[in-house]
C-alpha cells in the first residue's frame, strides 16, 4: 500500500470532484483526506486528494484524470519522496540554523543539498552540521555574473526549491524566471507593511505596536510575491530597533519554517498573486 | 438556485466520497465546498457538503444517500432556515450582551426566542433589546422543580440550540438527556485545567501566566462535554482575581461566540467525547 | 485614604525619580504603582505614579513638583473620576454596541455623553440603550458647516474625549486642532498597511494571511496619528472580502475597547507621533 | 561608566522606594529603568532597578541599601557578566538544539558550560557545536548514585543555572535542594493542565483545541514549581498525538527561551509559588 498526493488545478465547471472521484474509485484508490477550493474571482478549481492504494500505472492514472477534467487542467502525482532544496543565506543565522537543525534530526520534510553565501560568516556552522557551503561574493562583479556562480552551484543538485533565509540580495528577473515558483523568501516585516529595507527601523519610526514577518514564493515584483504565511508579535514603547529586531528574528524563522513545511507538504498551491493553502 | 448543507456520520469504508459524489450529480447538485474527516479511532467517517442545485424531492436524495452508504449511517439535509435558541442566565452580562447585539442587529446567525434567568439582573437590558426574558429563580425549590419551570419556557418556543450563557446552576441528567447535543455551555477556564468552581481564583493562586475559556456541548460528566472552542490570553504578576476575572471575560464571550457561529453554520460534529469542527 | 495618578513629562535628566519621590514622601504620599520610561531618542522622561495618602492641597503637591522638575515639565494629577466622552458614527454598530454595552453595565471606565451619527442607523439602538443620539447629516452641506453642528453638540457636554466609533468622515485640520489629544479613531487595518479606503479590499486583492485594526489618537495627517493598540487575526484564501469584514469587525471592536481601557484609566502618554503605553 | 543591576526583596512599607532612590542618588548612581510590585497577599515589595554610573564600593552600596530598608530585606547588585549554565537532556532535541544555537551565535545570554545526557543520542550533536557532553546513565543505578554523578559534574563548573531541556527523569527532594531556585524545566503541558506524563496523549484523548507549555523552576513538587512562562497554540480534530507533539515541540521551545532569556537578565523573581517577572 502506498500513498500519493494528487495535486489539480483546472477551470471550475460542475461535476469536477464527482469526475475525480470516480476516476479514482476505478483505480482501486481510497481517498483518505481530500480538500478544495474554488477562486470565484478567477472560476478556478483547487484540489488535494490524499489518497492510499497499488497504483500500477500512475501514467495512466494521470491521463485518465486529465480526460474527465476541462481542457487546461493541470494533474501532479506526488509519491512521498522528499523535496531536495538549496538555502541561500547572507549573515543571519536564525534562518538557517532552524533549517539545518531540522534537517540534522529529519524533521523538516526535505533535505538541505547546500548552502550558497554572499559572504562567509555561516560557513564554519554550515559545514558543522555536514552541509556543503558555497561562499560566493557579490563584490566586484555584475549581477548576471554573481547569479550565473551560484547557478551553476544549484544545478549540480536537483534542487524542488530554493529557499532564501535572509539572502539580502536582490535576485534579478533572469533568475527568478529560471526559477518559477521555487523560490521562497522569508521578508522581515508583515507585508505590505514596511516593503523594502530597514523594516524594523520605519516600524520603530512609525511607533507600531505589532511587528512581523512574511514567507512569500519570489516573483519578479519585489516583496509581492503571493504569501504563504505570517505572523505579528507586540512590541511596545520599550523597543528600540535592536530589540525589534531581535523579537523580529523569532517572528522570521518561525513563519518561514511554518511556509516550508505547507510547501514540502504539497500543500501550498500558487494562484495569480495569491496561494490557496491546504493546511 | 438553492443552497443545501448535507452532513453525513458513517463507519468508514472505500469509496465512501464516490459513493456520496455520485449521488449529488445524479440529482444535478454541484458541490461548492466539500469536507471530510475519518475518524481513525472510531473508524467513523464525517463530511460536511455545501451544494447549489434545484432539489425537487430533498426526501428522496436522503433515501438514495442512505442507499449508498453503510448501515447506521445518519444524513442531515439542512436548508438555509436560521436556528432558533433559548439564552440561560444567571447575573453576568457580558455573554448575553454580545448574544442579544448580535441578534438585534442580525449577525447572530440565529434567532433569540427568550432569555431565562435565575435572578432579574439581566431582565430590564434584555426586555429594552425586545426579547422575553423568563425570571424562574431557584431559591426554595427543588432541582426538578426549578428545571420543569425552565423546561415549560423552552419548550413553548421550538429551539434548536439552549445556550448557557454564564448560568450558574448545574443542570441535572434528566434535563441534559432531553436535550441531548443540544445545550451549549461557556466554562470560564481553559478546560481541563481549573475543572469546578472559581477556576480565577485557583489560576491565581496557582500563579498561571495564561488564562482560557472552554466552550462545549454539555453531557452528564460536568466540566467534561466535547469541545467546541478554546482561547487563552495572557496575565501577570500584577493580575489579582478581579483583574483575571475581568481579563477572562473578554476570552469568554469571544470563546462562546465564536462557538455559536460554528454550530449555527452547521459545522461541529460530535464523536464521543469531542467535536469535529469544519472550519 | 484617597488613590491619586500623577502623570510627569520631562526633559531627561539625572536624579528625576529621586527628586519625584521625595517630593511625595514629604507629603506623605504612599506609591503603590511606579511606571518610568526615558524617550533616549527625544531625551524625554515619562512617569505615571499612582499613589495613595490624605492630600490637603494638590495645587500645592503640583507646584512642589514643578520647583523640583525642569523648566518645560508637565504635571498632571488625576484624582478617580470618570472621564466623559462622545461617540461619532456612521452605520457600523458594532465598535458602538459594544461601548454601550459597558457603559450601561459600568464596566467602560468612562461616561457616554451622547453619540452623534451622520446617519439615522444606530439612533434607535442607542436610545434604547438610554444615551442621546444626535443625528448630522454631512449632505448637502460644507464640511466646515457639518463639523459646526458637530461641535456645538460636543460642547454642551463637557467631554474628555471624542471617540470615532467607525465614524467614515475625515475631519478637517481645525476640527483636529480644537481638540488635541483628544480624539481616538479606530482604523481598520494593520496600519501601516492598507492606509486608505476599503482596506478588506485591498487585503483579500493581496492576498494577505492576516488582517488586524489599529487604534490610534488623530492628528491631522490621515492614519498617520499616534498608535495606542493594535492587533491582528489570520485569513486564509477561503476568505473574500466579505468575510474579511466579519472577522475584521471583532478585531476593531477588541482593539478600540483596549485602547479605550488604557487611555481611560490615564495609562497612555503622547510623545510625538508615538505613544507610551504603561500597561 | 558602567551598569548595575539591583534587585530588591522586602516587607512593603511606606517610603521605600523613596529610601532607596535616595540612596542610589548619594552615590551618583543614575536610574535609567525602574520596575516595583508589591504582592499584597504577602505583604512583600520587590524592586528591579538599572543603573548606570562608577560605583566604587558595591559592598558598601549594598550596606548602605540595607541600612535603609526593613529587616529581612534582601539586596542583590549584578554587574553585567554572563550566566554560566548546565544543561540536562534525555533524547529529546529541539530544546537544546535552540539553546545551543544562541549559545553558538552569542545570542543566549549565557554560557552553555556543558551537557549531560542520560543517552547517548545528543552527544555527537553537542560536540559539534563544541559543547561538553557528559553521558551518565540511569540504568541499573540508585537515583542518588545517578544524582551523585550528575552533581560531581555540575560542580566542576561555576554554574548559575541548572537547564532541564526535556530531561525526562524526576530529581530527588536531596538534589532540588542543592540547587534551590536555580533548576528551570520545561513542561510539556499548559500546567495545571495534563499533570504527569504522556500530556499530549491526555490532551488528545480529552479532545482540546488547544495545547501548551510552561516553563517553572523546580521545586519539590513535581510540576508545581512557580511558572515563569506559558504559551498555546490551537490544534483540532485532524491532530493525533504525533501531529500534536511536533506541534507541542515548537511551543516547549519557544516557551523555554523566552523564560531563560528573562531569567539571564534578572528579571525574575520568585515569591513563594509564584514568580514576578518584570518584561
């Protein structure tokens, strides 16, 4: 007995999970948790089945789908095979120490491949707990240059996901295309509040009594990425921005290793600027 | 066009979710939001289904859903009609208020048909609101006495739901076995902790950073009937029992209605001692 | 044994807290509550002291204070009574209800003199309730004329604040200026996201996994003024706007009542556009 | 110039606070944060103040506070060096990992001086991050035995705090009293609720909608030490223990942190089966 996760996204019409569903039922697959959605605005469907069962042919289960579903549906089979990812990282630990401890225990549902630098700080850490580290510096050299090293370091793994823990680089719209709807990224405020740089010291101008953080996929307009997670936390007069950014840092790793989790869970599906997220 | 919920309780087995599906689209029903949850203990399957559709003969698609579907199974077919309750009280406002406001301004997703109290504290606000309030004191009666009194009130109204909304007395097993899933209560304590009476004053002498409120349907093991919802808020040092007491309020009458809303949109199940709740 | 709440604003220097408290010893003033906070950024001290004692003449306490305080401070003594306030509407009930509802139970911390709405929607409501409701249409008329009529029913009470209860007209500058400090809106956002109209809007078109509201004092630049609160709830993609604004009312309502609380009970200091809050 | 912390414990009186700014201002100390409480079931005043300035003779600072204050009063002067603290494990990770982490990247506030583990599983883990790990087994031992040389180990470091990271074995009455006030030991529940072992099945079983954890120093009675820390999080009917425990597990370790970081800066005091904890 195995389990699949079958992902579909597809134009709404009626009778959609009736079709799925018998579709299913004819290949001998019990359905063990099944959720859905449809964007009104955009007449889209939105479907996770959680199924169990032998599943001789999955090619032929995919086709099957994709004959009772409308023309431009998109079918995704996932057998439990975990997500391999690449993390890129600036200075910050707090990001990357969370990921890599979990990766360390098995307990964060992918596997760490490497780590890619712009500087070197987190190299010795990195290198500690096993995980190869690429330091790769931005300095002295065009975008395109710096971007096409550390492709060429994420293309010797088959990474599903690149995940951005703090890398205070902007990524170019080359890039970012290269990788469509792999990248994620952990922005250090609760967007779009304080969109751009120094979050916490507009929000200490601004005088706020709440600060947070956001976990976004990375699309080529800046901090508006569709969200996957957020999370605030008060903070009140006796902050300073040292002390925002110090309760900030908690705020950050605990929204981005939430998002990680939903999107190694297949949970996570991507829609315009928005995500429809099966939790 | 008209909205139906469908809700469904049955022994789990294959194909349950075809089976049901199947008998929505023979009688033209499209589903717009399906859940469903097994029970794995229990071995008890649950869904909750929002259809649009023209449903000539809603007696039959119960027949043909039952056709389909293991032996004890129940099917609920619920029309869009607003519930119909009965408030208890005993002398604090603050439950009753966020009730009878919310139902003066139609928000409540039912309808207040009385409010029954065992003192005239709340008679006056309640009456000025427009809803019959019933003083039925308990002082020089017996228990099976004081509860008939209630019982003739609430039964010249036909109510879905008897909310308890702060009242202080227990209610005896007969009573609760007549309205059994019925009675929904609102514990002013994060259940299980401080089960009994004065539960702020045991959080504050057992000096807890955090405080809670519990709402759950009422059965015969006091304190003890399946959870609907639960929040906590957190106190300091600096909190006595009245600043708890005042704290907790909030917690309560959020807690409670929070929960009323979820019954009232039909999606709290009960499985032995607790609930399913499709939010 | 009278309670009295001394409020200090001054400039930063050494020996302040000594020189206070001697001050207050030497008229045999008992503190039960100390609260100090040093603006470093402004050089700014900030104290709230309660304390308890017989107090023959506080003109005299006052003016002992200020030989012992630099030049520009400001001393403030509250003894315990209530502050009186009215309330601005438009058609929302449910920031109204709820401040009417403590009110009748005398839970507030505050007097409602009278409510006054641009619209005739919550005038039975909140006669009901027993508080005058004035009803100024802003139509048809110049702002400077609807604010006019607005005043002159202010000021037949003698408030110490104005409350914005989900009042959707902007003020004019004059108006703000005629009572500084004192007025206190609730916007509904997280500020500073989504500033403006329609922010549920601009929230769901965002695709936000959180909304909140945000309590602050007015000042003349638009939901720019000093926060006193703030709070935040999660959505998730089966929101739409609509029940964005469902689950964005409770949060108002929350948050205004809390900064209600605080600058009721003279726990709120203005400095700049930030606030200090001494919970 | 530097800073000082004092902590202040006595019965309340009048004047205190006054006595002692006085005597901070003789010796050209400058207040730059002060916080007070006075429990009034016990009659006891505590004070945190920081200050800076150059203070010659603390002895003599902390003669002349005691001159000033009642009997029993007891005076500590911290100067800002860094907690030294053990840390005691089973197999558990995710705590230690957390403390280790900051401890690695200097964000700790204290000094991780070793390991002890009654398993092997966390040794390879720790020594990578360049911490001590000391293995000592319960098995086949007297628990004094077992205890003896946990302390022998303990003792050939200075250390201020003894940090139960999910260590799962109960200490004797002889080993709490060697280190009194000095034990801190996260709990898997929200205490009181779910004392004793296995809390997450309890909850599970009782069908909560909300899990917890605690932070408390140890005393000798188990679970009942004064609480620092509590935080929840919500869980509902897809939760089984397993789900609950990962879920549980990011809460233990957020809990934990912030009480050790509380405690690392002296702003805990505990009184009786209490704590005030000045944020």
């Amino acid at each position: 007995m195995n389990e699949l996760t079958i992902l579909i996204q597809c134009p709404d019409q009626v009778g959609l999970v009736t079709n799925i569903t018998r579709v299913l039922a004819g290949q001998q697959l019990n359905i063990i948790a099944m959720r859905e959605f449809v964007d009104e605005q955009h007449k889209t469907f939105f479907t996770r089945i959680a199924c169990t069962g032998e599943l001789a042919e999955p090619a032929k289960l995919k086709e099957k789908l994709l004959e009772n579903l409308p023309n431009s549906a998109e079918v995704n089979l996932i057998s439990q095979q975990e997500k391999n990812i690449a993390v890129l990282v600036t200075k910050e630990y707090h990001c990357l120490a969370e990921i890599l401890i979990k990766n360390q225990f098995k307990t964060l549902g992918a596997n760490v491949k490497c780590v890619i630098g712009n500087y070197e700080a987190l190299k010795d850490f990195t290198e500690k707990l096993g995980i190869p580290y690429y330091y790769v510096s931005h300095e002295g050299k065009e975008k395109a240059q710096f971007e096409s090293e550390i492709k060429e370091i994420i293309d010797q793994f088959e990474v599903d996901y690149i995940v951005l823990a703090k890398f205070m680089r902007i990524l170019s719209a080359d890039f970012v295309k290269d990788y469509e709807g792999k990248i994620v990224n952990i922005h250090h405020s609760f967007l779009p509040a304080f969109i751009g740089a120094n979050p916490y010291k507009q929000a200490f101008e601004r005088g706020v009594k709440i600060i947070g953080a956001t976990a976004h996929f990375v699309t080529n307009n800046l901090d508006e990425g569709p969200i996957v997670t957020q999370h605030t936390t008060h903070v009140d007069h006796t902050f300073g921005v040292k002390e925002m950014v110090r309760s900030g840092k908690e705020i950050e790793k605990a929204v981005l290793l939430e998002a990680l989790n939903l999107i190694f869970e297949d949970r996570v599906f991507v829609s315009g600027n928005k995500t429809i997220v099966f939790k």
